[in-house]
C-alpha cells in the first residue's frame, strides 16, 4: 500500500510537443522555472534529425556551431533551469520534439 504523506508542490511537471523546422527556433517562449531541466525526444515518426543546442545552431552545416543530433527516438536531457536557451533546427521541415519540463 502506498501512502502520500506529503506532496511536493514545488516540482511541477509541463509536457508539450513543437513543430520544428529548417530555421532554428526556441523551443518555448514561455518562462518556466525548471527545477531539474529540459528533456527533449525527437518523434520516432520523423524522417529527418533534429539538432538541439544555443540560439545559432545548425543542422548540421558547421563543425563550430552544430547541435546535438536526434534522429527519430532519440531523446536529451539538459540540465537547464530556463528552457528558452534550449533551441533546435532540422535537417528537413516539419519534424516534431517532444519536451518535458522538470
């Protein structure tokens, strides 16, 4: 038997998925106090990679600037308080990531 005994209202938890495309975009706009970070996990129905990292990231374009790949499945976690430093960019239009704020 499980019994709650008090709970944590301090850890909230927001889910939500976002259209990414050739240009890279932040993830969110909206302010969110992470207390843990930022998961992300690129849809297993994409076809092409998504690229994870700061405001000039590229997909794949340039060694000094290249995001964190994704292909279809894949999943990250940063260590982040503010998910509106997390931005991405795909190889191709029209990819989706789902993210989790923890």
């Amino acid at each position: 038997m499980l019994t709650i005994i008090e709970r944590d209202t301090t850890n909230a938890v927001d889910a939500f998925r976002v259209t990414v495309g050739t240009t890279a975009a932040a993830i969110t706009s909206a302010p969110y106090a992470c207390k843990r970070g930022v998961g992300v996990k690129a849809s297993p129905a994409n076809a092409g990679v998504i690229y994870v990292g700061p405001s000039d990231v590229t997909a794949g374009a340039t060694p000094a600037t290249d995001g964190w790949p994704l292909a279809a499945g894949e999943e990250l976690f940063l260590p982040l308080d503010d998910p509106r430093a997390v931005y991405a960019i795909a190889s191709v239009a029209n990819q989706q990531l789902y993210v989790v704020l923890v």
